[in-house]
C-alpha cells in the first residue's frame, strides 16, 4: 500500500483530496481530521479497485457506488455526530 502511495500518480490525486478536505475544513465544517480521513479515503478506493479489477468482468458501477456510499455515509455520520475523528 504504502509503495503505492509513493508513485507520482497516486500521490498527486491524494494531495489533491487532501487540499479539497482542508478547504471544506476552512468553511467552517472542521467535524473530521483532512489528513486521516484522505487516507482512509484513498485506503478504501484503491483496495475496492483492486477487488473490482480481480472479477471478471470488473463491475464498475457496483464498485463505484460502494465506494461513494461508504465514503459519503462516513461523511455525514461524522458531520452529525459533530465528530472530529477522534471517537
């Protein structure tokens, strides 16, 4: 995961997540930690790709709504909670 992380590509996209995450922090909805929640963010993307690559054929869309149903629930279950990631 972590070799993953390094290459120039991947990189790139999560440092750009992770700006969006502190600029949504800077509106005044600071309710999650931008720097863990990139990684859990790019963590579970890039490990439902690979199982959506594995399957023959890849199911794109079921991978895609998982993912977004996942990440965005755990958006807003943080944001109602008024957590900040810490429990």
């Amino acid at each position: 995961m972590r070799a993953l992380a390094r290459e120039r590509e991947l990189s790139g996209r999560v440092e750009d997540l992770l700006g969006d995450l502190r600029a949504v922090g800077a509106t005044g909805a600071p309710w999650f930690d931008a720097d863990y929640m990139a990684a859990a963010m790019a963590g579970a993307e890039l490990e439902i790709a690979v199982r959506m690559l594995e399957r023959k054929p890849p199911e794109v869309e079921g991978a895609a709504g998982l993912a977004t149903a996942l990440l965005l629930g755990g958006v807003e279950r943080l944001g109602a909670a008024g957590s900040n990631g810490r429990g």
